[in-house]
C-alpha cells in the first residue's frame, strides 16, 4: 500500500483552482520578521539553521495558514528541509475538509507556489495554552506533548485518500505501539503504521499553531 500523509497547508488548497492557489513567501517573512525564533542544529553538517514561528500562530489550525520561516544563512544546503545555501522558505499549513486533517508544503522566497509537499502532519494539542512558551523547538514528541491529557492528531491518506486519527496520551507517555494500533485501525497495513508512527515519535521542529497546540510536518 502506498500512503501519502495529508498534512495543512492553505486556506486554499491545489484542488480548489489554479488560479487561487498561490503563497508569498516574502510577504510571510517580512510580517513574521521580529517574531521569536531558534536556531537549531543541522544533523553532520556542523551548521544550524534558524526557525520562525509565524505571527498568526494563534488561530493557524483552525483554517490553515503559515506556520514558519525557515532561513539558511550557511555556504552549504540545509538538511532537515530542502532549503539551500543561504536561500529562505516557509511552511504553509492547509487545513482539510476533514476534522483535524491537514496537508503541509514548503514554499521558496520569492516563489508563490508549493515547491515541496510534505505527507504528514502532526498536530499536538495540550491540556493548556502555551503561555510564553511559543519558540520553535526541534525535540521529540515525548518532550514536546507531555501533558497528562494531551491528545496526538495524525493527518495520512491511504491509497490517495486524506483521512486522520487521534491518539489520547497514554498514563505512561506516549509509544509506538498505541500510535501504530491507532493507525491501523484506519485500514493502515502494520509496515507503514509502523514507519509513520517512527516519524511521529522522532525528533522534528514543532511549531506554535494555536493557544494550545503546536504542530510538526515530516516526509
């Protein structure tokens, strides 16, 4: 089975018309520019890349919207996203018909259309709001959705179809084992509830995405 994970991406999605379809990247960053920001190690390359969180984080999952900047100011090209030397980009989460369902894609500067679509998404959504707490954070999911009744919102498609889980935080923390079972009870066969549930616990850059849910896109 081959699975395409939905993730958010716009208000307007690449189903919805060609003509609707674009995204300012630049005007994303010049808006989102003195918003708080981390600078994050790139795996092997010795360099680190600096995340933005996007000024509208507080309402972005409830229609989609930008979630982040991404600037590369090294010599080299970075490694967690497909962003060259000393080239900028940024996320764009679309938010999908379903509940809790969302596509992601990556959008150069200067460019207005999705470079790079991402197949997952991941959307933590805690117990509390993240008061001051709200710099991207490049952590796994154990450290970053650790609330006692924090509940995992997981955006697939199977065979093209999007479609979405939740997964209530375990009393012991989360594991693989309840993001797999919760998977497959959505017709996911166990080789790739099993690679999706790998990315979903790994390390990966969270961003602010409401009051009191952040979210995380990966491959």
């Amino acid at each position: 089975m081959v699975i395409r994970i939905a993730f958010a991406l716009t208000v307007i999605t690449a189903t919805q018309g060609a003509a609707q379809n674009t995204y300012n990247c630049r005007d994303a960053i010049a808006g989102s520019a003195a918003e708080e920001n981390e600078k994050v190690n790139e795996p092997g390359l010795g360099i680190k890349i600096r995340l933005y969180r996007d000024k509208d984080w507080r309402t972005t999952y409830l229609n989609g919207g930008w979630l982040s900047w991404i600037a590369n100011q090294n010599a080299i090209a970075a490694k967690s996203y497909p962003v060259g030397a000393r080239q900028n980009a940024c996320l764009y989460l679309t938010k999908l018909a379903g509940a809790n369902q969302y596509e992601a894609g990556l959008v150069y500067d200067g460019g207005n259309q999705i470079a790079y679509p991402y197949t997952k998404v991941v959307v933590c959504e805690k117990a509390h709001d993240h008061k001051k707490d709200v710099k991207p954070k490049r952590v796994d999911l154990d450290s970053q959705c650790n609330d006692k009744n924090a509940k995992l919102h997981i955006s697939f498609a199977v065979n093209g179809s999007p479609d979405a889980v939740t997964v209530e935080r375990p009393a012991g923390g989360w594991t693989r084992p309840a993001i797999v079972n919760a998977l497959k009870g959505k017709s996911v066969n166990d080789a790739d509830a099993v690679q999706i549930a790998a990315g979903v616990l790994a390390v990966g850059d969270w961003y602010p995405c409401g009051a009191n849910r952040c979210c995380k896109v990966f491959a």
